[in-house]
C-alpha cells in the first residue's frame, strides 16, 4: 500500500512460554477505519500496546508515519493517538485540567492549547462537565474524557481499544458518528466486541485468535454467504471449529 | 526539559487535590516542632540555632519521604496511567524527572512550613541566618537522595508496601553508614570498610550543611545519589513498563 500510516510486520510477543502476539502483519492506509476482532485473551490489546510502543515486541517491527516505535519512540508516539484499555485518566483532575495537561505535554501553548482542548470536548460532548473533577463522572463520561485526550492533537494515526464500551446506545451512535467523519484524512484501528459496530463504520476487519490473524478481509466479504458476522466470528474462534 | 516540568506540574497538583498533602505537611510540622522542643532541648540549650531541628530531619524524612515515594509509580500501575503517561510522545526520562521534581518541590514546601522556627529563634536571640540556610539546603539534599531511592523502588515493584518497606531500608542504609555504632563496629573489624561506610553516609554529609559548609564534595555526592537512581528508575521504568 503507497499511503500506509501503519505498518506492522511480523510483530510477536512472548510472556515467558506463552505467546500473545504471533507473527502478526498488517497494514493501514489513509482512509481506512481497522475492526480488530477477536476473543478476549486473542492478543488484541496486546498488539495495540505494543503499536502504540508501551510494551516492546518480543520481534518484529511496527511504524507509525514510518516511524519505528522502539527506535524512533517519540517521533512515532508524535503522530498516533491512543485509547489504552480501560480508557485510564487520572481521577483526582478536572477533565479540563487534564485534557490542558496533555495538550500542553504535546507541546501546544496558550490560546492554541486551549482551542485544541476546546474542539476535542466538543467533539466528544465533555463541554457541561469540564470542571468537574474526573473520578465524579459516569462510566461513559470517563470513557469520553480518554477519547478527547487521543484526538486532541489530530493525529494521522487513531489506535482505540474499545472505544465504545460503557456507552451508552445513543452514545456509541455519536463515537461511531465521529470515528465516520474522521476516516477519510486517518488510518484508524479500533477494537471492539461489538460486531455489529464493525459492520457500522470499518472498512475491514482482522479476526484475531490465540494471537495470530485468521481473516484480514472487509466485513461484507465475510459475510458473503448470507451468514452474520456473528456466525462467522464464532465459527472462526471456538476452538475445535478451526480445520485450517 | 519542558516535558519534563509540565509533568511536574501535573504531579505537584496532584498532591494538593487530594488529602496526601494535607496529612504529610501536617505530620511533619508536628512532628519535627515536637521533636525540636522535647527531644532536642530546644530552649534548655541556650543557644540560638536550628540545630535540635536539623539533627532529627534525616530520621523524620526517613520515613516520611518513602511514604511520599511510595505511590509514585505504583499509583500509575494500579490506575492503568501509566499506559497513557508512556505513551505521550516524551522520553521516559522526563516522565522519571519529572515526578521527582514534583515531589522535591513538595519536600521544599513542607521545608518553608518550618519557617516559625526560624522566626522563633531569632526573636529568642540571635543565630547566624547563613547557617541555618545552609542547613536547610542540607535538608533539601537529604529529600532529594531519598526521593530518588524512593522513586526508583517505587518503579520496581507493583505493591505500594513493599516499595514503602525497601524504601525505607535501603535509606535507612545509607543514614546509619555513617553512625557511630557502626562505623566503630567496622572500624574494630574492617577498618577499610568504615572508611567507605562514612563516605557512604547521608548522615555525615547532612551534616557539614548543618556546621554551615557547603562542601562541593557534598554537593557531588548528593547529585550524583539523585542521578545515579533517577538513571535507575529509567531504566525500571524503560523495562517493566508493562507488568
């Protein structure tokens, strides 16, 4: 691909004798929205910390912009952001005190920080509670507070591990709604549980499983023979099912 | 650099938003002005100087300063944080520094808090200002090596316990080096190694700050204390990010 913003190849991870991450490769251009599917445990967010450089590859290589994230870490980290899992913040700020913290860590300044900070929480409707402190806010709030923080910056490259949990259904039709209009200038990979979210706003989908890639392929293409992208998920993942 | 202080700021809000501040200030002020009119004979000496408050500051500290190090990175791994921290596009090092200087300021705080003791003896009498200076410098240098101690245990283990107990040890180490008792022991024994344990010593560097010399051999060992476990802590940090 000429435009890939992210290039991994062949990326594992080992925790001793286990192996999370294995032989994994992939490519996402400009334009494209990645649904990383898979069951818990597959290796999903295993291969987002390491895209998003927090966890080293046991081997292989991942880049962001053609930056390498274990040579080149701040460089890469530059261009992406990043939802981890869980969508951490630090409780005891405000959210505005928080999103001025990484804006200012990004290097932006006075009145271009706090426009950046502004735009990210009308983006993700964080505006009626901007001074209250983060621990006080609902499950979908704090998960909106993390999402303001990745987009801050506009970065080229968007890695979102499950965005959408803990929200709400009117909620996830907003998140959706934003990851739709943003697709077209990023490359996007997001994770999620939710199928029928992939069919909503991803342009492919990687099933995932035991850590390594079963299917690379756009959601209409494995839906082909009438089935859902349930059946076909869980005829890709349960155990004993996988002939190939 | 500027990351590194932006995180700074960041930590040393942090303190102030919740009741950790409020109870370690506290804590200190009673204790070290306790300490200074009991223990230290304040007044029964007859002479105008901080030197009963200084003599217990590297015993206070030593277990005030790891209760403050302790949840430093710990915190961050229990939050998740430290996912979202490393991952913002600056150097590990400047989130390690950042966090130190935070803390650091927060020690110089508590440190001006005293400042009625000073008031104290000098409408009692009249001391050399410049000495007391000098030995609250002493001071700063003495929370800054157990900040750093502090820190780099804190980054090496998931239990804010188990940092907070090696913490302390490992200081405890470096304050009792320079001890009589132990420096007789040694020097009884293995007169070689009561030579490096005095040089060793926080306590016997603490010291001459409090005589009123600022000694540049004082200065190097201190910084070199700080720098040589903040370069640990980095490492930990640039290591174990993940577990």
């Amino acid at each position: 691909m000429a435009d890939a913003l992210i290039a991994i190849e062949r990326l594992t991870k080992r925790f001793g004798a286990f192996t999370a991450v294995d032989d994994v490769s992939f490519t996402v251009g400009r334009g494209e929205v990645l649904g990383f599917l898979g069951p818990n445990g597959a290796g999903k967010s295993t291969t987002m910390r390491m895209l998003a450089g927090f966890m080293p590859p046991t081997s292989g290589t991942a880049r962001i912009c053609g930056h390498d994230v274990v040579d080149q870490p701040v460089a890469a980290k530059r261009s992406l952001g990043f939802l981890p899992e869980g969508a951490p913040t630090y409780p005891e700020m405000t959210v505005s005190g928080f999103l001025g913290f990484c804006a200012r860590i990004r290097g932006f300044r006075g009145s271009e920080a706090n426009d950046r900070v502004g735009h990210a929480m009308d983006l993700t409707q964080l505006g009626g509670v901007w001074l209250q402190p983060i621990e006080t806010l609902s499950k979908g709030f704090k998960r909106r507070v993390g999402l303001a923080q990745a987009l801050l910056h506009d970065p080229p490259v968007l890695v979102l591990d499950e965005p959408t949990d803990a929200l709400d259904p009117n909620q996830k039709h907003e998140v959706r709604g934003l990851i739709q209009s943003m697709a077209p200038e990023k490359a996007i990979v997001i994770s999620t549980h939710i199928l029928e979210e992939v069919d909503a706003v991803c342009t492919r989908a990687i099933i995932i499983a035991q850590g390594r890639v079963i299917v690379d392929a756009p959601p209409k293409a494995l839906e082909r023979d009438g089935k859902s992208l349930e059946q076909v998920f869980r005829e890709l993942t349960l155990p004993g099912k996988e002939a190939a | 650099m500027r990351a590194a202080l932006t995180v700074a700021a960041r930590e040393l809000g942090g303190y102030f938003s919740t009741p950790v501040a409020y109870v370690f200030i506290v804590i200190f002020l009673i204790l070290s002005g306790a300490m200074t009119f009991t223990l230290g004979n304040f007044f029964a000496r007859g002479q105008a100087d901080l030197v009963p408050f200084f003599s217990f500051i590297p015993w206070l500290f030593l277990f005030l300063v790891p209760a403050l190090t302790m949840r430093l990175w710990a915190e961050e791994r229990r939050l998740g944080t430290i996912e979202l921290l490393l991952t913002l596009p600056i150097p590990p090092w400047a989130a390690v520094v950042g966090k130190f200087l935070a803390a650091w300021a927060f020690c110089a705080i508590a440190l001006v808090l005293t400042f009625p003791l000073w008031i104290t003896v000098n409408i009692l009498g009249d001391p050399d200002n410049g000495v007391i200076l000098t030995g609250y410098l002493g001071c700063l240098m003495v929370a800054g090596a157990y900040l750093a101690i502090g820190a780099a245990l804190s980054a090496a283990t998931k239990n804010q316990v188990i940092a907070f107990v090696l913490a302390v040890a490992v200081c405890f180490l470096f304050v009792a080096a320079g001890s009589p008792i132990v420096t007789e022991f040694l020097s009884d024994r293995i007169p070689a190694l009561a030579e490096a344990a005095r040089a060793l010593s926080v306590a016997e560097r603490f010291n001459s700050f409090t005589r009123g010399v600022i000694a540049l051999r004082d200065l190097v060992y201190f910084a070199s204390m700080i720098g040589f476990f903040l370069f640990l802590n980095a490492v930990v940090i640039d290591h174990r990010k993940a577990d």
